[in-house]
C-alpha cells in the first residue's frame, strides 16, 4: 500500500480542520442558512417562457476541501434544493464557484407578454439579478429569498 497519497489526503484534512477553526466567527454567519454554501449573485435571463440562470456563490472550507477531492459534480443537488420549486431546472455546467443551468417553463405566455410567477428560493442570495428582453434591460434586488413577479415581452 502506497503511503503518499495517505499522507497527502491526511495533511489536506488537518489544513481544512486548522483553516476552519482560524476563519473568523462571521463567516459562520455567511453558511448558516446554505449550510456550506452562500449564494453571492444569481442572473436570471429570460428567453420566452424558458430562463438561463448563472449562479455565483461560495463554498465553506470543509466544502472546498470535499469538491477538490471529490469533484463539482457532488453540489448538483444543493443547486437543485436552491432551485426546487422550479418544476424543469437542468444543470449545464457546475464549478467550484459558479454554476449555469436552464430553467424550462418559468413563464407562461399571455398575449403578448410573459408571465412569471414569484418563487422562493432554496437559500437567500446576496443579489439576484433578472434580464429582460428584447434588449437586455436588467433589474437587481439585493437579499432576495423570494422572487418578485415578473412581466415582459419577447420578440
């Protein structure tokens, strides 16, 4: 049995441990409600009754550690808990601090505008950002747990 890698996954655990213990008290604040993970910004840009999301966000450092060892791919279901009132979310990209997904049917059409309804989101977000088109007019809100109605018209 190779003793490198041991060490090497032994030596990561105690930095995660020790690098815990020293982050200030207010970080802990930042996770409580994600748990291992804040939400900094959320764009939501609408194309008819469908939207792409980009979420940018932080992880805790035990969180680091475990995606470094393990990989992006394990947030999957935390960025869909986020999102879980959205009845078609897909992901199309996670990383390690960003993520990109599709969200199908977040409107429904009436006459000539879209409608989209409000939703609460699975953790509050420092700033969520909506695009509108034709022209890519945007609007931010800051510490948004529930999305505000939206309405606008597409080409």
């Amino acid at each position: 049995m190779k003793t490198k890698p041991i060490i090497a996954i032994a030596l990561l655990i105690s930095a995660v441990l020790l690098t815990a213990r020293v982050v200030p008290e207010n970080t802990a604040d930042q996770f409580k409600e994600g748990k291992y993970i804040h939400v900094d910004n959320i764009v939501i840009q609408f194309k008819k009754t469908d939207a792409t999301v980009n979420i940018d966000y932080h992880l805790s450092p035990f969180a680091q550690a475990y995606i470094s060892l393990f990989g992006s791919k394990n947030l999957e279901p935390k960025i869909k808990d986020i999102f879980s009132e959205f009845k078609e979310v897909k992901i199309q990209k996670i990383g390690r601090s960003s993520a990109s997904l599709q969200i199908l049917n977040i409107s429904k059409k009436e006459g000539v505008n879209y409608l989209c309804d409000p939703y609460e989101l699975g953790v509050q977000s420092d700033v969520v950002t909506f695009v509108y088109p034709p022209k890519g007019k945007t609007r931010s809100y800051e510490n948004l747990k529930v999305t505000p109605p939206v309405v606008y018209y597409y080409d």
